[in-house]
C-alpha cells in the first residue's frame, strides 16, 4: 500500500529529528529511483535541475507551478520515498498565491515545500525583508502542520554576503512558524554554526559546498546541521559525465557508450515502485 501525504510527511518530518540525514535532488524518475536503492531516506527537486532539463533558466519563473509540481510526483512515484519540493519562492505574486501553491503541493503528495526570498527578478533578485516574511507566513498558514515548510534566504547565492541580514531573515522565518530554515552557500564552518545557533532549536539546513574548503557530512552534522542538501550538483556531475562521452564519441569513440548504467537496471529500477 502506497503512503499517504500526512505519512510521508511525518517520515519527512521525523527525520529533522536525528543526528542528521543527506537528502539528494533528484531530476528524473531514473535519478530518483536510483537514489531510493542507495537508501536515501528522502528526496528533494532541484528547482535548477528541472529548468535546465527543460531548457530554461532557473530563478526566472520560466518554469509553472504546475510544471513543477508534475515533476515532484513523479519523482516520489519512481522512488516511494517523500520528495520535498524546491519551490523558488512559491510561484505567486502575492503571499495569498504561495498559500495556495502549498495547498497544491500537499494534495500532489509533498512531504516538505522550500519557500526562498527570491524575486525572479535579475536586476533585484532577493524581495524586503517585510514581504519575505509574509510569503512564509503565508506557506507556514496554509501548511498548517501537513508538511514541513523550509524557509530560505538566498542572500550568499546572489551576491549579498551579508551574515547578519541572513541570520534576522531566519529568525523572522522561524517566528512565523518555518519548520527548518536554509540559506544556501554559507561561506565558512564559522558562518554555518551562527546560522545554527541563531535560529535553535529549529533545524537548519545546508547546501553542500565549498566552506572553509572541504567538510565532510558528519563535520556539519557535528556543528548542529540537521539536513544536508545536494540542489543541482548531481544533475550537474551527470551532465559533466555527459559532456565527456559527447566528446569522446565526437573523436569517433563509439565503444565508450557501452560503460553506463546497463539497460536492464535502468528498466527494473523504474519498474519497482
């Protein structure tokens, strides 16, 4: 028997209540279900992943709400595991219309809905401070405890390394009821356990990246980060590996096509949810 939408939530849920957990975004059914057989206790979209698959940019509102929201069932159907829905900034004008996206998200199956302070807008990409926090109390309203709601700040994704703007964002986010709170690309250990500290006890979550070099997961597990997200990394390192074969095949190397995942797995891993 397939879960239900309340129960892959609280098993979304629960598991911000461990030690720690990596939650990888998947980009297709094929991705996902492979995530699934490497154990991963949960999934995530890649806003990013999902516009570059489509030919499109990411931040810009060039891909739907309904769109995404396709997207992330499918790859809860190819996995059986919650998916949590990298949702931008919630796909609306107003704080009323990102309400409405959630309550979308949850009748789709969501476990887990991301709500940024982004704009869509390049020229000024990270909404005031008033208006971000209204569109997660907006998402956190409409949640109303049937899925977990991730409040986030992209000031270091867009180029405003600004600490302590990122940590009051978080705050006012976990005020208005966040479930976990996010801001991507913290620069430094330092940066992060702030971050951690700032907004305790909620759970904090991570992009994984180059702070202070190289950490490890237990390195963050082990200054309080409870989630540890991949975004479009993984995506990116296939279509590394895919960028390679173009080139190999282009020099009339044809034999290396014949060195993936064989066909067989791929179908038995799409067949078994």
């Amino acid at each position: 028997m397939r879960a239900t939408q309340s129960e892959l939530a609280e098993r979304f849920r629960a598991l911000h209540d461990g030690p720690g957990f990596v939650m990888p975004n998947a980009w297709d059914g094929l991705s996902a279900a492979i995530f699934a057989q490497a154990g991963f206790e949960a999934t995530a979209t890649s806003s990013a992943a999902l516009a570059f698959s489509l030919g499109r940019a990411d931040g810009r509102h060039e891909v739907t709400c309904d769109e995404h929201l396709d997207h992330a069932r499918l790859l809860h159907d190819a996995s059986g595991l919650p998916v949590n829905g990298d949702f931008e900034d919630g796909y609306g004008d107003t704080a009323e219309a990102v309400g409405l996206t959630v309550d979308a998200a949850i009748q789709t199956g969501l476990a887990g809905i991301g709500i940024e302070d982004t704009s869509g807008n390049p020229e000024a990409p990270i909404r005031p401070f008033d208006e971000a926090v209204a569109r997660v109390k907006a998402a956190v309203e409409a949640a109303n405890g049937r899925i977990v709601v991730t409040g986030r700040t992209d000031n270091f994704l867009h180029g405003r390394p600004d600490l302590d703007d990122t940590i009051r964002r978080l705050q006012a986010f976990a005020e208005v009821g966040a479930d976990v709170l996010y801001a991507p690309l913290l620069p430094t250990k330092d940066a992060i356990g702030a971050v951690v500290a700032a907004v305790a006890p909620k759970p904090v979550n991570v992009l994984i990246g180059p702070a202070d070099g190289e950490l490890t997961a237990q390195e963050l597990f082990g200054i309080g980060v409870k989630r540890i997200s991949l975004g479009s990394s993984p995506y990116l390192y296939a279509m590394s590996a895919l960028t390679e074969l173009a080139a190999k095949v282009g020099t009339g190397d044809v034999a290396v096509t014949g060195t993936g995942l064989p066909f067989g797995e791929a179908l038995e891993l799409v067949t078994q949810h």
